[in-house]
C-alpha cells in the first residue's frame, strides 16, 4: 500500500472498481474500434471526411488501420463490383475475430443506383453485415452514428467464448 | 401473349411515339465553311479515301477506310499538327447494318480544332491498333475489346481492361442486358463460394422498388427497429426514442446529457 | 555498423549479384494510398521498379450502359459519382454536350451560378488532391488543414444544393435554384482567408526536406509521353504545354474572366504540386469575378435560371402551375424525356483533373444511342505503365498521388 494520506474508504476514493469480464471487455473492444480503410467510390471520401479535422473519428477511438490483421471494423464504403468482390471476402477472411462491419452507403447495402451487369447487389452476398448505413453518400455524421450504434452492439453482446465467429456460409 | 421484344438490341425503347414524329437533325455545316478544316480534309483527301466529310457542332466529321485508320492518323499528327488521341471508341451497329463503327476523336492545340475520323468494320472483323503512334490507344483499345468484344491486330496486350478476365460476354453491346446475364448474376457467388453456394445465397434482387415486410427488422421505418429475427413491432407500438448511449449509462464512460451541449450556429471561420 | 548520421538503409552492403532475382510485387486493388481501387502489378530488379502493369476496372459500375437506359435528365446524378471529388463539373460537362446537341442558349444569370459551383469543386477537388497527396507522403498536418478548409466549401456547396459530395446541382439547360442568401458573403469569407490558408500548405511543404526528396525529379512526364498518352489538365501543364480548355476553347463566361494558365517545364512530380497551388490561386481570382458578375445580373434584373426551350426543357414553375399547355409538355418531359435530334456531339471541358469529355450519339429517341464519357484519370492511370520503370518502390505512392487520379472517373 502506498504510504500517502489518501483516504481510499472514502466514496470514490478506492481505485478498484467491481464489474464483469463482459462489461471490461466489451468497454475496450467497443472503444477502440480499428477501423480498415475501405474506401471503394464516393463513400470512401466521407470516410476520410470522418476522420478528418472537423468530424474527428478518434474522439470514438476509430482509428482507420490499412491493414486488416490490426483492425476489427470494416466499413464498407462504396460500390462492390464483381471483379472487387473476391478482394472483400480474403480481407475480410484476414481480420480477426472478433470483428463488424459496417455496409456504408446503398451502393453496399443494396448496390444502389447501379443497378447493373458489373455491381455486386449488396456486400451481403459476400461477407455477413452488421450494420447498414442508408444514404447516398452518407454524411460524416451519420457514420458517426453508426459507429455508436455498433457500440451499442458489442457491448449487449457476450464477450466470451460463446460468441461464435460470424460466417455467411 | 406477351409483346414481341427483339433479342438483337435489347436497349430501353421508349414507350410510346407519335407515328408522324420525325426526328430532327442536328445540323451539319459543308467543311469548305472553315478554311482550316478544308485545308486538313483536302491533305486527307489527296492520300485516302472519304467517303463523307462535313462538320457538326464545330468539329469536322471524316469518314475513311478501316484499313486507312494508321495512315489517316499517321498523317494528322505528323502532318496536320493534330497531337492528342483524346478518345477513341466503338458504337454498336450490329441490329442495324451488322457492323461496328469506330470513332477516333483528335485534338489539334495548335489549331484549336478537333476531328473525329470515323470508319465502319464489319462485325468480325479487326482494325489495326493505333498504339504505335498514340499510347493513349494502348487502353482506350483494350477498353473497346473489351466492351464490344473488336479485336484489334498488333496490339501489344490485347486483353480484357475493366472487366474480369474470366468474364463472358461484351457489356455494351446492344443484345448484353443492362443487368447482366446469367453469368454475371452468379459471377462472385461462383466466384468466392462456389456453384453449390447459389441456392444458399439466392438470386440477386434486382427490383429497386421491391418492398420486403421484413425490412421492418431491419431499417425502413426509423424509430420501430426491433433486434435482427424478432418479430416486428407493431403499427401502433410505441416508438424507441433516440439514444445514443444505453439506459443507465455505459462502463467507465461518462453519460451524454443533451442540455450540457451546446449548438454552434456560427462556423467559427 | 551504420554511421548514426547518416540516412544509410542498414541493409547497404548487402549485394543481390543475381541476375535475374526479379521479384512481382500486388500493389492494391485495396491499398491506403492507391487512391481508391488501383492494382499494380511491379516486376522489381531490388527495389527498382522494371515493370509495371496497372490494373483497373475494380469499380467499374458500367455507367455508359446506364447512359443508353436512361433518359438524359435522368442520367445527370450519375454523372456525379464519376468523379466524385467534383461532382459538379461532371453535371455540367454533360449538361453542356447535351446543350450543345439540342441547341439551347443558357441565361447569363444560370451561367454565372455554373461558374460559381464550378471553380468551388475545382477549389474542392484541388484541397483533397493535396490532402491525400501530402498524407501519402506522410505529411499529416497538410491533410487535416486541407481538409479543415475543404469542409467550409462543402458547406457552401451543401447550402446551395443540400449535398455535400454528390451535388446534382446543375441541370440540362441552366441550374434549378438562384443562390442563398449567405451564399457569397461565406463565399467571401473563405476566400478572403484562402491565400492566407495556401501560405500555410506552402510553409509546411515548399523547402520541405522530405517533400522535396519525393517530389522533385520524381516522375517525370516528358512533354512527347504526356502528349502520346493523351493527358490533360495539370499532369499536361505541368509538362510544358500551356493548355486549358477553358482559355483554349472558352465555355460558358471562361472569355469574360481574368485568369492566369499556370505551367511548368520541370515535368516533374514537383512541378504538378506547384501547379495545383497555382491554380487554387487562379480558381479564386476567378470566383472573385463571379462575384462582382453575379452582383451585375442582379442589378440587370436578369432572374432567369433555365433556357426557355419548350420542346425539350419544362418551363419554369410558375407556368407550369398557370398554363395548361406548359403542364402538358411537362409531363411527356418527366415520363418520357427529351427527345434531341439525330446526331452526335462531342464536348470536352476542363474538369480539375484534365479534359472531361462526353461523346453522345443520339439517334433522336430519349435514350442515347452511345454515351462515351471520357475521363481524363483513364490515361493518367494508364500513363503509370511507362512512367514507372525506373523508378524506385516509394516513388510509387508519391507518382500516384500526383497524377490525382479518381477511380470513379477511370472505371465510370
């Protein structure tokens, strides 16, 4: 013990909070969200608006990581063509568990206006989603949004072993 | 019985037209009105073939032989001053008269002036590559190739460009479908998963307009949103406000509180 | 062991004496500083670059496809997502040639607001090139500052048109909104701070130790490649040639406004900074003059925003709600579209990245026949399979990013 005269029975005073493993882990998986720089067409530019100067992702601690072992969020921002979709599933398959994404846009969540031979209709015929961000193309904020609500997410979820791996097949 | 649509050109066709509508012309000027395109269509002229010249909207219209296509341009960058191949592309004639028409479209910047010199190929056949004299055509051939499926000789890497290489089919021709064909409806299922993944990941929806009950799951009406696979809310079931944090606040984090904030109306420049 | 002062790699005297350890590097289709979706397959003699191949075509939506089905009202917001960084000169590069085709004259007032949004976008597109450019090159400070300023012209944008990227802003025949209010005192505002805000980029950048390594005689485009490769805008200017479409063959007011064509004969990656520089410089002096323009039609009482030409474009709303006829004309314009006359057009304008052409075959139906659009990012994309032999791995990221390409724009 240190021998200072801090009175640690007093309220707040002890450095020692009670929890569970759930709510410590889920507090740092959900405020460090390491984002993969997926920027595929227009969504990508709010992307980096988001987390540039004025909008600030690090305030969220979404820090966007160009490499998929070190991040655990994917945000898809963009239109998935056919020829890019093999790309999305091996990043994908590269991240580690565990790990979202986030579809942003309607060209990912639906293949949007491009309603043609060469877009893939929707990343969730590629790789499983866990949130879809509607709009054309999103503001900044309402990626921040998104984050949130994902945050909201992790932490309902389990943190342990019983949360199995997300797969689409 | 369902209407008759021609297989050969499978573009969006209007609706209806007046059977008395004759369509206008953009109208097309001789080439002796401008000294410097008569000048360069009677360099042209004293060399090869036109079979017809004249100018629309203020650029000179040339057409030629395919087998003149070098030689034309071999002579408008060395001899006419014309230095840039800024575009170069196919049109798809094949439902009409069966063949491709090419276009070339130069830009003079000493001049000021731009010709597009045109010529017509037959569906199976190929035109020589321009890419010793413009690099610019390298791609813009391969792009052609690769949409309309025109071979083109002596090109140095004659393969598909925007397209996957193992891609079947040549989007812009007029029998390809806007949405692809069946090929393309499965490509990145065959692709990453398989054929045996189609029936698991099911056809492409492909209907913008579709509307799906169980949207309501998911985001389609803002403030009813219940967890993916429980049932949906109904009608008349209370909305779920707003919340950017969890009820109770979150683990070691401070809790938003809406009157503490402050709106800034100036952008503070 | 490595002199600590010196900047010596501390692999120096190992020698590779094989002659033929050629090594492929996959650059992309998804890197951090491929600027979108470019694939790069490098043959590498050690680090030196032997052969290059880009590959492209990872977002290609078929846009010319859509084109031919769909109306040409219909076709102008996708043009915004060619590219995307200034959507608003893709509208009007195709507003323009669809002019051009059915031969409408703009009122002067709709043509000063094109103008405005324009030089904005260029502004905008130019403020991104240099973030991103100065982020790859590891310059961080440059892209949050770029990017500070590039969200106050987002803001003007959005309060003309309500969208920050994908405008929509300008319409065949005119533009659908006068300018709000707070319109140009903001714009004052900005450009009143802007040269003090290039002052900064300069400060950071110009003598820049680094910078300079990456930058200059890195890259260099000489003036028979650029020209052979059909470039355009400042990859071009920067090479020695003096071309810009908008002095060269003026559109819209461009013969009405003052303006400098600023262009290097170092052709190098250096020389294509400095221009974009310039040109934000330029892009001001211009939207200065807009502004005293605008002033004028105001004065003139020149209120009109769209060509008056029935055939092809709805009469303005308060015909259509009083007159029957105009109603009438207006409906068979929305369901069914404009039908311009058979012919073809094709009209090149300067977009911030180079010449922006649209090729529109029109076979007098309300579908084009062939829309060809021609992107300028296409042959700068293209132009990386000669200019990167030779050169080294890390002059990769810093090429790339100053031949400002879009991938929208070069897979459409």
């Amino acid at each position: 013990m240190a021998q200072h005269q801090v009175n640690y029975t007093q309220d707040n005073g002890l450095p020692v909070a009670l929890t569970t493993i759930d709510k410590v882990v889920n507090w740092g998986r959900s405020n460090s969200l390491w984002a993969l720089t997926y920027g595929l067409a227009c969504c990508g530019i709010e992307m980096m608006a988001s987390g540039a100067s004025r909008y600030d992702f690090d305030r969220y601690g979404t820090i966007f990581r160009s490499s998929p072992r070190q991040s655990e969020l994917m945000i898809v921002a963009g239109t998935l063509t056919k020829k890019h979709a093999e790309f999305i599933k091996r990043l994908y398959d590269q991240m580690a568990e565990p790990r979202w994404v986030i579809s942003m846009g309607s060209c990912a969540n639906t293949g949007g206006m491009f309603n043609t031979y060469a877009t893939v209709q929707g990343v969730d015929r590629v790789i499983p989603v866990d949130l879809y961000l509607p709009g054309c193309a999103p503001r900044p904020e309402t990626l921040q949004y998104a984050v949130m609500m994902l945050q909201k997410k992790i932490r309902a979820e389990k943190a342990g072993k019983a949360q199995r791996p997300k797969r689409l097949l | 019985m369902r209407a008759y649509k021609p297989k050969d050109d499978v573009q969006k066709k209007s609706y209806y037209t007046d059977r008395y509508w004759v369509a206008p012309m953009v109208p097309k000027s001789m080439v002796e009105d401008d000294a410097v395109f008569a000048a360069d269509l009677a360099a042209i002229k004293a060399k090869f073939d036109v079979s017809d010249a004249y100018i629309q909207v203020e650029q000179m219209v040339v057409y030629i032989k395919p087998e003149d296509n070098v030689g034309v341009l071999k002579l408008m960058k060395e001899e006419l001053g014309y230095t840039q191949l800024s575009e170069m592309s196919a049109i798809d004639w094949i439902a009409k008269q069966g063949q491709f028409e090419i276009f070339y479209q130069m830009l003079s910047m000493g001049k000021r002036k731009r010709i597009r010199v045109k010529c017509f190929i037959d569906q199976n056949q190929a035109i020589e590559s321009v890419n010793p004299l413009f690099r610019s055509a390298d791609w813009s051939e391969r792009e052609m190739f690769d949409m309309f499926g025109v071979k083109v000789n002596n090109h140095p890497y004659m393969k598909r460009i925007l397209m996957p290489d193992d891609w079947e089919g040549y989007p812009l021709l007029k029998t390809y479908p806007l949405q692809g064909d069946e090929f393309a409806a499965w490509y990145e299922v065959d692709r990453i998963y398989g054929k045996e993944a189609r029936a698991i990941i099911g056809p492409e929806i492909r209907d913008s307009a579709r509307v799906d009950r169980y949207d309501t799951e998911r985001f389609s009406r803002l403030g009813f949103e219940v967890p993916m696979g429980a049932e949906p809310k109904a009608v008349d079931a209370e909305e779920t406000p707003l919340a950017y944090q969890e009820e109770g606040g979150v683990f070691m984090i401070d809790k938003f509180e809406d009157d503490k904030t402050e709106i800034i109306s100036d952008r503070k420049r | 062991m490595q002199q600590p002062n010196r900047l010596r790699p501390f692999f120096e005297n190992i020698t590779f004496d094989r002659e033929d350890n050629e090594m492929i590097v996959n650059f992309g289709p998804q890197h951090p500083s491929a600027h979108g979706q470019l694939r790069l397959i490098l043959h590498l003699q050690q680090e030196q670059i032997v052969k290059a191949h880009p590959d492209v075509g990872y977002l290609h939506r078929g846009m010319e496809k859509m084109g031919e089905n769909m109306i040409y009202n219909e076709f102008m917001p996708t043009t915004d997502r060619m590219d995307y960084i200034a959507s608003s000169s893709n509208n009007y590069g195709f507003a323009l040639a669809v002019e051009k085709l059915i031969d409408v004259h703009v009122p002067r007032r709709a043509k000063v607001i094109r103008m405005m949004l324009l030089e904005i976008n260029r502004l905008i597109s130019h403020l991104f090139w240099l973030a991103t450019t100065a982020l790859d090159i590891g310059a961080m400070t440059v892209f949050l500052y770029a990017f500070r300023e590039r969200e106050y012209l987002m803001d003007i944008i959005e309060d003309y048109c309500g969208a920050r990227l994908t405008h929509a802003a300008i319409r065949i025949g005119g533009v659908p909104l006068d300018i709000p209010d707070n319109f140009i005192p903001d714009l004052k505002d900005f450009l009143d701070k802007l040269p003090a805000n290039i002052k900064d980029y300069e400060d950071l950048l110009d003598t820049n130790r680094i910078w300079l390594m990456r930058m200059e005689n890195v890259g260099i485009i000489p003036e028979e490649m650029a020209l052979s490769w059909g470039c355009t805008g400042p990859m071009l200017r920067a090479s020695n040639v003096a071309w810009d479409i908008r002095k060269e063959e003026p559109y819209e007011l461009y013969d009405e406004v003052e303006f400098e064509v600023p262009y290097s004969d170092k052709c190098d990656n250096y020389a294509r900074y400095k221009i974009y520089m310039q040109e934000m410089r330029e892009s001001a002096k211009i939207l200065y003059q807009t502004i005293d323009m605008y002033a004028e039609t105001v004065k003139n009482n020149e209120t009109e925003l769209m060509a008056h030409s029935p055939q092809y474009i709805s009469a303005p709303k308060l015909e259509l709600m009083t007159q029957n006829y105009s109603l009438m004309q207006h409906f068979v314009l929305v369901t069914q579209g404009m039908r311009p006359p058979v012919g073809e057009v094709y009209i090149a304008t300067e977009s911030p990245k180079g010449e922006l052409g649209f090729y529109i075959n029109s076979q007098g139906g309300p579908y084009p026949y062939r829309l060809k659009l021609r992107a300028p990012s296409f042959w700068h994309t293209g132009i990386l399979t000669d200019l990167l032999p030779g050169h080294y791995i890390p002059d990769v990221v810093s090429i790339i990013g100053t031949t400002n390409i879009v991938f929208g724009e070069v897979d459409r």
